[in-house]
C-alpha cells in the first residue's frame, strides 16, 4: 500500500472525502493542495529531499481565480509530472467521463487509474488505490464500458490535425500547405475536401462549424 500520498482538488469538501478514504486505508502520510502548481512544488520538493510521493489523486478541472497557474488543469499538471516524474502513480479523480479524454491520459501520460465523481466515487476511488497499489489498472465502470468498445467516432492523428487547422479558422487551401510543411499526406485539397465531407458523415454534422463543435465537445480535440 502507498505510504505517501498527495490529493489535488479545488473543492475543500472533494478533498476531505479523498482523506476520509485515505484514513480508512491507513494512509496517514497525506499532503492536500487546492492548485496544481503547489501540487508540482509538493512532489519536486518531495523529490529533491529524496522522500518521494508514491501517488498523485487529482481532478482534472479547477476554476480560475486571483492566483496565476502555470498548470490550469489537472491534464496540465499530468503531463509535465509525466515528463519529469514518471515513476509517479497517479488516480485522476473527475466528473470528466469522455473516452476520449480518458484515453489519452491512459496511453498518453500512463494514469494509472481514473475515477469518475459520483454517487459510487468514493467507493471506485478506494477500489483504485488498492488496485494501483497492486500494480493494476482502474477504470470506472461507466468509462471501462466505453473504453471497451470500438467506437465508431474514433479518428486518426491526420485528422485530428484537420480538424485542429479548423478550428482555428484556417481555410482549406492553408490546410493544405500545413499538411505539405509537415510532410503529412494526402495533402491535397480535393483530399482534404473528401475527408471533410466523410467526417461530416461520420459525426452527422450540418457543417463545418458543427463538426468541430462535435468533436471538440467529445473532447478528440
């Protein structure tokens, strides 16, 4: 079982629910933080003092307020905790309960577990410490079901590229010369136009501005 623990949420009262867990599984080495920035200062230290965390629990959504963050979002902190300490086990604990996003902090950046906030959370939640702890893998039940699936949504880096382009408002013509500069193919405008329309499909979009409405809102970009 872990020894030392750190849990990451905005919300005093999440927090407090994470430490009740912790207690009844005789984790009494616990630091609580409501940003993710003193979340990362709290492990670095932790690190540099050679008294390292054996795992992260933290949200993935905190709102702004008077203080500036390097690391806005729980997603944020994963991927530079990832980078620089990647022997770090981490939960994430979210309402958060796309796929898609799951996905990605899964394979990605190696979370470990992912929990999702609800009637059953805190219950799942101590599922997932015992599970990691083990060395195995959690995932909630309403987000495993997902993950087990193929979905028919699923994309490709090309065009998820694509679509990211348009989202950022760039004609189809600039597209083009993106996918040339990154020598990515095809890239030719009629290709381009062709994986637009199967897209369109695909989704059920109306237009253009729907689709990337669509997928930004299944979280694919």
């Amino acid at each position: 079982m872990f020894k030392k623990v750190i849990v990451s949420d905005d919300l005093i009262s999440i927090n407090l629910g994470m430490l009740t867990i912790l207690d009844t599984l005789k984790i009494t080495n616990v630091t609580s933080v409501q940003y993710c920035d003193d979340a990362y200062l709290r492990i670095q230290s932790a690190s540099l003092s050679e008294e390292p965390y054996d795992l992260l629990i933290t949200d993935l959504s905190f709102k702004k307020d008077h203080r500036d963050q390097k690391y806005a979002s729980g997603e944020d902190l994963i991927k530079a905790l990832h980078t620089s300490f990647p022997e770090l086990k981490i939960i994430v604990y979210s309402i958060e309960d796309r796929a898609q996003t799951v996905k990605r902090l899964i394979n990605e950046y190696g979370v470990k577990g992912y929990v999702c906030k609800g009637r059953r959370g805190l219950f799942e939640l101590n599922e997932a410490i015992n599970a990691v702890s083990n060395n195995e893998r959690y995932v909630s039940g309403i987000v495993s079901q997902a993950l087990s699936k193929k979905s028919d949504l699923e994309i490709d880096d090309y065009d998820i590229f694509l679509l990211k382009q348009l989202s950022l408002g760039l004609s189809q013509e600039q597209i083009s010369q993106q996918y040339k500069a990154k020598g990515m193919s095809p890239s030719s405008l009629s290709s381009i136009e062709k994986r637009l329309n199967k897209l369109r499909i695909q989704f059920k979009a109306k237009n253009a501005i729907h689709l990337v409405a669509i997928v930004k809102d299944l979280g694919l970009i």
